[in-house]
C-alpha cells in the first residue's frame, strides 16, 4: 500500500473533505461556465443548496453529447491563458472532447498515476515501459509524467512493432509494462512463437489499461509472462487514467475518492443504487480546475463492493468487467461511437439510410473495427479502382480522427 494518507482516512474525515472539494468545484462552475450556471438557474437552486454529499442528486447529469454541442472551450473553467496543456478525443458527433490542464491539475494527474503504480509495486528501482496504440497517446503522456514523478526510469510510448517492443523489453530490461490486455496477448503470442521464454526478460509487472480483462485472460497471461497483472481504469473525457487501480489485494478497483465523487445510477431512470448494486458509474471532478465535470454520466457498468479491502484502504471499491449501458465500443482501449463512424463516411460518399454496420475483430492479435457498408447504386462503380481508392480514403479518415485500426469491407444488401 503507498504511504499515502488519502489511503486510510477515517470515512467521516474522507465524506468532510470530499463535501468541502465538491462545494469548490460547483462554486467555480457556476461561476465561470455558462453551461453548469444554466442547468443550476433552470432547475433552481445554488451551489450553496448543494450541503451534503446526497444533494449532489438535486443535479442533472453530463452526457458525452455536451461536450460536442459546446467543443471547443465552453466547457472550460479558466480563461485559455491559464491552460498549458489541451487534450482531444473522439466524440459522439463531428466535433471531438477536448479537455484542458492547468499545471495544478497536471500535478494532480502525477500524483493520481504516481498513487497508482506505487499500488501495483512500482518503485523508483524500476525501468517503466508504456506500449499503447496513437489512440491512447495522450494516456502515454500521463503514464510517463506519473513514473517519472516518483523517480522510476521511463521507456515512454512509441509506435513500434511488436517485435521493436520486445527487443526493447529484453534489451533494456523492462520490469513494469504498461498496455492494453490485447496488446499483452498479441505479446505473449509472438513471444511463444519466436521462442522467447520469459526468463530472458526482466518483466515482472504488467498494467492493464483502457479496457478490462477477466480472471481467465489475466491468469493465462500472468502464467506464460511470469508477471503479475495489474488493472486500470480511467475515462479519456475525465480526462486520464487510474481513476480506478487495483491494490495488492486484487478485490477490485479502488477510487481515488480524493478526487471523484462516484455515484452508482439506474442507467434507465438516473436514480441512484444501493450499494452492491450494479448499474452506470457516474463521476464527478472535486480537485480539477480547468475541465470541472459535474455528474458525467460514464457509461461504464459497475458495482461498489462493500467488503473491507484487505490492503486496509479506506477508498471505495468497485468491480468493473468492461460492460457498458450503451452502444459505445471499446476498440484497444478507445471508445469508438457509431455515430462518428456514420457522420465521417457521410461526409465522402453517398449512404442510403442504415447502410452501415459495426463490429469489432480481433486480428493479428489486435482489436479493430470493422465497417461493412452495403452496396447501392451510387457508391457503385464500374472503376473498380477508383472505388477502391474510396475506401482506402475512408479508412484513412476513420483512423486519423478515431486513433483505432480500422477496414471497411462492401456487402451485398442483406447484414453481415
């Protein structure tokens, strides 16, 4: 367990802090962005009527669509003077997440990573890897600022093959790697067939990040790696990763209460859970200056688990096993919306209505998505190769502006 205070504070002192940093957050919004002071003014009340952590159900909720209808900076409580770093992900629409630091929140996100990794036995001694696909880039980032911060060596992300990463995993001996559960797989299988045993490595540690990875995966993993396994779970509109960590006692994904306020909602009707219920996670920002979000609605299925952590953590815990509440995917970690896919190809060729269908693959070891459009007249050409050229375009476009692998395949009428 990290010496970190934050970690055992008794739930009475947690609950006062918690109230005193939501009340923050809240007064900020409503006085420096027009979106939260609207919502208030419509339903009637004040940040001052907000007195207990429950009344923070008197709230409406955030969707992802809000951050679309108000892109780029009307979301930001600080002037952009005051901004030092802009991040951006895929939206729900046309327009993307975009996301602003000040450098106070920036030292904010290297404590939460630094918090983290130490959780999962990471110490200056190591020599951290990170192998995350150009749609996590911007995690890549975190991942390196929070190892760098509490004096860990760091290998920080770069696109290479796999067979580039392990070179550098077995040369540069590697003790702690950070990546996605499909990456790690895709690993251990080209580990196993070029004859690399794990004992010519130094891992010892793998953390999981962007999406889950049940028991049966983990262990197999853990067994032909020699390592321990390590989850992660974080939200590219919050924005970062580990807003969730696992401790040693690996019983599910503490919070960093310090920092969000969880709730647990019917994702139905909005109405909160008792505990040990499951439905969708909603989040809410208690020390983040410049991107305050105020009841985000994630999307996420989880549960908080009410049995006490065996690591002695008084943080709340929650079991999340990658479900969702809508019809987002999850492609390598990178929420990929329908919507997008549809808007994007609409914008370069001629679509009947409901002519394009969605699903995941695995390939090569890798998650990707998989765009069948169903053929018509106008997107038909005797230019076999020109349409060819189409689609080669399209796929380009959809990669550039979703950052996940993608192949777009003609069919006839009927679905695949």
């Amino acid at each position: 367990m990290p010496d970190d205070p934050s970690f055992t504070l008794k739930q009475e002192e947690k609950h006062q802090m918690q109230l005193e940093r939501l009340q923050s957050t809240l007064n900020r919004a409503y006085k420096h962005v027009p979106f939260h002071a609207n919502r208030f003014e419509v339903i009637g009340i004040e940040p001052g009527d907000i007195a207990t952590l429950t009344d923070i159900e008197k709230l409406p909720f955030m969707e992802r669509a809000d951050f679309s209808e108000h892109y780029p900076y009307e979301l930001f409580a600080v002037p952009l003077r005051d901004i030092v770093r802009i991040h951006t992900a895929p939206g729900t629409t046309r327009n993307p997440t975009v996301s602003g630091y000040t450098p106070q929140d920036l030292d904010q996100w290297k404590s939460i990573l630094s918090r983290a990794m130490k959780a999962a036995g990471t110490t200056p001694s190591d020599i951290l890897q990170i192998a995350l696909n150009p749609g996590l880039a911007n995690w890549g980032r975190d991942y390196k600022d929070g190892a760098e911060s509490m004096g860990a060596s760091v290998i920080p992300n770069t696109q290479l093959s796999f067979e580039k990463h392990l070179m550098v995993l077995r040369d540069y001996k590697t003790t702690v790697l950070v990546t996605t559960p499909a990456m790690a797989g895709h690993l251990a299988d080209y580990m196993a067939d070029t004859g690399l045993g794990p004992a010519s490595l130094s891992l010892h540690t793998l953390i999981f990040c962007g999406e889950s990875a049940d028991a049966n995966f983990r262990k197999n993993i853990e067994d032909r790696m020699h390592v321990r396994t390590w989850t992660h779970y974080g939200l590219s509109e919050v924005p970062g990763p580990a807003i969730g960590f696992e401790c040693s006692g690996h019983k599910g994904l503490h919070i960093n209460e310090d920092h969000f306020l969880p709730e647990i909602v019917d994702p139905s009707t909005g109405s909160p859970l008792p505990e040990g219920k499951e439905g969708e996670l909603v989040l809410t920002t208690l020390t983040t200056r410049a991107f305050p979000l105020i009841r985000f609605k994630t999307g996420d299925r989880a549960r908080v688990l009410k049995e006490p952590c065996p690591c002695g953590s008084s943080l709340a815990r929650i079991q999340w096993k990658g479900e969702r509440t809508d019809d987002i995917m999850n492609i390598d970690g990178v929420n990929v919306h329908g919507r997008q896919v549809v808007f994007h190809l609409e914008n370069m060729m001629s679509l009947a209505k409901d002519s394009v269908s969605l699903q995941t693959v695995y390939s090569e070891g890798r998650k990707l998505l998989e765009v069948f459009i169903r053929m018509n007249d106008e997107i038909f050409s005797d230019e076999i190769k020109e349409l060819e050229k189409l689609l080669r375009r399209c796929e380009g476009r959809l990669r550039e502006n979703l950052g996940v692998p993608v192949v777009i395949r003609l069919v006839e009428s009927t679905s695949p």
